[in-house]
C-alpha cells in the first residue's frame, strides 16, 4: 500500500503560519509591557529620591521657594507615575488579549496534527494488515504445495 500525503497539509501548514506570527506578535507585546515596567520603575525610584531629599531639606533651615519647587515637582512625578501605571496596565491588557488568541491557534495547530497523527497511525495499520495478509497468503501457499 502506498502511503498517502495528509490531506489537509495546506491547512496545517497554514495555522503553523498563524501560530509563528501570533507568537511573534505576543513577544513584540510582551516587550512593550516590560518597557512600560521599567519606565514605571524608573518613575518609582526618581519620586522615592525627591521624597527623601525633601525630607532632608525640610529638616535644615532652607529657602521656602526651593521647598515649593521640590513639591510641584513631585507632584508631576506623582502624575507621571499614574499615567504610567495607566500604560502598564493597557499594556498588560494587549499582551493578555494577545496570549488568548496564540493559546487559540496553537489549540486549533495541535488539533490538526493530532488529525494527522491519527492518519498516519490508521495508514501504518494498514500497511501492517496489509503486509500479515500477504505472508499469511505465502505460508499458506507454501504448506498447501508441501501437501502435494
């Protein structure tokens, strides 16, 4: 028996596409997430570093004015870092999005493969009947010429 190609090969070939390009695209989102995490970290530590030089300057006879620059300051680092944590969640939303649709197409992937494990397990069988049916044949053969 010949073997024969799986038939839907066109079809299984091209969700192997869509999962390499889901892939790619999950990965291209995830990096912008860890950028947005980083930024905000960044964020974090400059206000954490204001806060503690305040509190130093606070501490020692200063000048009132450079006491108001440091709060209006800190308080548009405040404002950046809730537009940051804004983006990382948006960002965190895409990349969840994003892994449903690979998770999707890696499922609809492993479904066709498994359709063609499943062919190529019936061909082998098959082949298998095929080839016992022959020597069942020729041991038959052989013992009906030994009889005469």
């Amino acid at each position: 028996m010949k073997r024969r190609k799986f038939q839907l090969e066109s079809v299984l070939n091209y969700r192997k596409g869509l999962e390499e390009k889901a892939h790619s695209e999950f990965m291209k989102i995830k990096g912008a997430l860890d950028e947005e995490e980083k930024q905000l970290s960044k964020l974090i530590e400059k206000k954490k570093k204001y806060e503690e030089d305040l509190k130093r300057r606070g501490m020692q006879p200063s000048d009132p004015q450079e006491l108001n620059l440091y709060h209006s300051y800190l308080l548009r680092v405040r404002d950046e870092i809730e537009i940051q944590h804004k983006r990382v969640q948006e960002a965190a939303k895409r990349c969840d999005d994003q892994k449903e649709v690979l998770l999707s197409v890696s499922k609809d992937k492993r479904m066709m493969e498994k359709l063609k494990e499943r062919q190529e397990d019936t061909v082998s069988y098959q082949i298998k009947r095929e080839d016992k049916k022959s020597m069942d044949e020729c041991a038959r053969g052989g013992l009906l010429r030994n009889e005469t």
